[in-house]
C-alpha cells in the first residue's frame, strides 16, 4: 500500500461475491507491500498457481450444488448463454441484484464471471493480481498516521470504501446465491478453464469465503512498515495471512464484521441452495 492511490480494488462475491462482492456482496480488497506483483497477461490465466496445479490433486466434490426440488424461478427458465457472450446478462443480473445502481460504476463489464472465478481462485492465497479483479479500485489515496510512535492505516481510508459496502447492505444474499445457482454451469466452466478442469468452483469458493471468515479481528490498528514503495504490516504473523484475510483488516473492524456477517448469511444459503433443472447443463 502506498501513499499515492495504490488500493487495487474490490470484487465481486455476489457468489461471493456472489463476492463482499457474492454477497450481498461486494468485496473490497486492497493491495498489500508485496502484491505489487506484475499483472497476467489475460484473465483466465491470471494467477500462475492455478495454470500449474495438478489437476489429479483436485479434491473429491464436497459442497455440490444439486438439482432443484421445487419450483424453478422466472429468472431461471431462460437457457443461458455462453461463457463467452455472458457479459450483458451477467453484469445486468448482478446490476439487479446489488439494490443500488453505485455498482454500474464500479463493475468492469467484460469477463466478468472469469473475472471472479479468478478472483475467488486467489483470494486464499498470499496474492491477488491487479487486472483480475472484477471491481474498480476504490478513489483517493491509502492515509496513515503516526500513534504511540507507530505507523498504523488512519481511520479516514474507511471514507473510500463507502459505495462498496452501501452494495454489500443493500444486496439481499438469499436473491444472489439463487442467481450464482442458476448461472452456476458459467462459473464451473470458467474455474475449468482456469487451470482445473477436474476442479469444482463452489468447493473453492466456499474455502475462499471460510479462509476470509478465519480473520482475525484486531484489538487496535495494526503496526506498518515501509521498506520500499508499499507500506506492509509490521507483523509478519500478520504480513503472510491471506490476500483474502488482510482483506478484511485493511477494510477497519466495523466493516470487517458487516462483511462477515453477510459472508455467514451467503454460505449458509450456498450450502442448502439447489440448482434449477434448466441450468444443469453445460454452459455451452
């Protein structure tokens, strides 16, 4: 993190952003010391673990999203499209769902189910790269001040991310996991193409949403460090938690917990959704 605008964005979990971005969500991710790593080349080969994972390590299917026992929605009984002409339809159903039209602003319109596969993908690990994420990046520059000798984030950075959690509480979690249901067939085929074509995108997700629920809440804000040009936390214990989890702390205690209580709310309704009949197919 720098002085200068050097936040790299938000995403979304309307799956997870679903993404705090599913979410009611949207997710708000900041970019640490060492995540100034250099962009991909493409979106679907953005973060080079993924493109070099052995897909005979993928694990059995542990979180299926099954075939629906009820009625199938309105919205759910149009085919869907392919992968690759999803983008209007996917970012006006996401438009729908955020309850605020601040998401047209901040939603990047093109891939934007890879993108998030993608996102989702990283957000457990140590980083995430910049031109994968789905969201713009919040305004303004990242603030500090000087306490007690230390140099910790000023409070003031929570101002940036305003839009993005009037998204996060107005989006209503129940309408966006029956939405990532019906599109799910978009989302596996993405994570396939991604690097895992034995893989299975709900599990990923779900430990994307439980890593990032595992992050600690700090008693007061956290000590930084500026070796170089990004200010990092002077921590290490703190320094190498997930891309996901500093997420959460660079966000500030009160978002932090709105987060997690929408995260709560979307894996509980991720893991008893079920699947419409019309969407099991193949996206194409």
């Amino acid at each position: 993190m720098s002085k200068k605008q050097s936040s790299i964005g938000a995403w979304l979990v309307a799956v997870v952003v679903v993404l705090a971005a599913v979410a009611a969500g949207v997710f708000i991710w900041r970019k640490a010391t060492h995540e100034g790593v250099s962009a991909p080349a493409s979106t679907a080969s953005a973060p080079a673990t993924a493109a070099t994972a052995s897909p005979s390590s993928e694990p059995a299917v542990k979180h299926p999203i099954s075939q629906a026992a009820g009625e199938p929605s309105e919205a759910g009984s149009a085919p869907l499209p392919a992968l690759e002409a999803s983008d209007d339809g996917v970012a006006a159903a996401l438009l729908r769902l955020a309850g605020t039209d601040e998401l047209r602003g901040l939603l990047l319109s093109d891939q934007v189910i890879p993108r998030i596969v993608a996102t989702v993908d990283a957000l457990p690990r140590e980083s995430v790269g910049t031109r994968i994420l789905p969201l713009r990046t919040p305004k303004g520059a990242f603030l500090v001040e000087e306490r007690d000798g230390r140099t910790v984030a000023s409070p003031r950075n929570t101002e940036r991310y305003v839009p993005y959690m009037r998204i996060v509480e107005r989006a209503d979690p129940q309408a966006l996991v029956a939405w990532y249901a019906r599109a799910y067939p978009l989302f596996q085929q993405a994570y396939q193409e991604l690097g895992y074509p034995k893989g299975y995108f709900n599990d990923r997700l779900l430990v994307a949403i439980d890593d990032m629920l595992a992050a600690p809440v700090l008693p007061a804000p956290a000590a930084l460090v500026q070796p170089k040009v990004f200010y990092q936390y002077a921590d290490p214990n703190l320094q190498s938690l997930s891309a996901g989890q500093k997420l959460m702390l660079r966000v500030g205690p009160d978002n932090e917990a709105k987060l997690k209580a929408r995260l709560r709310a979307i894996r509980a309704a991720l893991t008893g959704t079920r699947l419409p009949a019309a969407s099991a197919s193949t996206a194409r």
